[in-house]
C-alpha cells in the first residue's frame, strides 16, 4: 500500500488536455492501433484458432457478459483456455482442473485476450483501461471502487501493469479508480509499454493458489 500511496500523489495533467485526449483522440488511437495489431497478429489469432479447436473443440472463442462504461453490459470475446469437464453430478470442475496446458500458456503470454480487440473496435473497450470483472461484482463494490466504471474497461490497464493478479483487490481496484482520474495520452503510452515487458516476463499471472485471481466478495462499504 505505502507504493499505491506514493502513486496516489502524482500530479494531474493539463485540464484541456485531458479532455481533448479523453474525449476525442483516444478514441481514434484505439481504432487505429486496434485495427494495426489486428492485422499484424492475424496469423498469430488463426493459428491459436486452429489449436484450440483441435485441442478443445467447439465453441473456439470464450464469451461472458461483463460490466463496460457506467456499469451496461457487453459480451467479451476470448479465446478459451479450460476444458468442459464436469463431475458425476455434472458440475464443472475447479478452474485449476479444467485449465488445459494450452490454456496456461495463452494466459501467461495474454495471448487468449487477443480477440478483445474485436471488443475496442466495437466501442465496448479501450486499449487501455480497468479490467471488465463479473456482473456479479457490481453490487460488492464500495461507491469508490464502483467509479472504475465510469470510463471504457480496457485490454490493460494501470493495475494490470502494478501487479496484475498477484496483488489484492483492494489494491487493483484502487489502482483502477486512480487511472480513472489520472487518464492522459502519455499515461495511457507507458501502461501499453510497461504491458508488453509484463506479457514477456509473465509477471502477476496469477494470485498464489490460483489459478488466476480469486473471487472478489466485496470491501469494507463507504
């Protein structure tokens, strides 16, 4: 918490500057780099495609509802990582026993996140932004926390890059609300520099004993 404190005291940008980046030009930057990225991994995406098809059949994409700008629903689109596999009263199984060893390497490498960049072409997302969580976290939030909303979810964001999944919610959401007052061009330039060293290195993957995060059941209310 003392480094989030430390975070916590930055300065903010230039006002007119802000809002014309916020309103206007980040817009056209997720477009444009959306599109880019889109084409220069399309082999990459048709070949994840292939595998995962083979390895886990039909459906080869993974999408849920999630909570986008102000709380509205979207449906995100990944690619999928785990197996349908199910107990004998026909549950599924834990996360960790139906994560294929292909799943854990497209999670390490963010690889499965690569169809989200469908979602920044439809407006749903930014490149840059909170993470869209669960529907079901919405009512968990505090009204501070629940501010994480109030600009586009994103591919990545300020917590993703300040520990991802290894560090607490209290923290990740705090992170989340300080981009949300704190968003500018060249903020928004480093979080997408500093996401590519974490996807290289496969830092903060996962929270210990998880295989990604555990759920969130709310803080302490405002």
């Amino acid at each position: 918490m003392a480094a989030l404190g430390r975070v916590l005291q930055k300065p903010r940008s230039g006002l007119w500057l802000v809002v014309f980046y916020r309103t206007y030009l980040k817009r056209f930057l997720d477009l444009k780099l959306a599109i880019l990225a889109l084409l220069l991994f399309s082999p990459v995406l048709v070949t994840i495609a292939i595998l995962v098809g083979v390895g886990l059949g039909s459906p080869v994409y993974f999408r849920q509802r999630r909570p986008g700008l102000n709380g509205k629903p979207f449906e995100i689109l990944k690619f999928r990582t785990m197996s349908g596999a199910r107990d004998e009263g026909g549950n599924l199984l834990p996360d960790e026993n139906r994560l294929t060893p292909l799943g854990r390497l497209l999670r390490r490498t963010s690889l499965d996140e690569l169809p989200e960049l469908l979602n920044v072409l439809k407006g749903e997302m930014s490149l840059v932004g909170p993470r869209p969580l669960l529907m079901s976290y919405l009512d968990r939030y505090s009204a501070e926390q629940a501010r994480r909303h109030d600009v586009l979810p994103g591919l990545t964001g300020w917590a993703q890059v300040n520990g991802r999944n290894a560090i607490s919610w209290e923290d990740k959401l705090a992170y989340d609300v300080w981009y949300v007052d704190h968003a500018n061009f060249w903020l928004d330039m480093k979080i997408i520099m500093m996401t590519v060293w974490q996807v290289l290195t496969g830092r903060g993957v996962a929270a210990e004993g998880h295989v990604t995060m555990p759920e969130f059941r709310g803080s302490d209310r405002e």
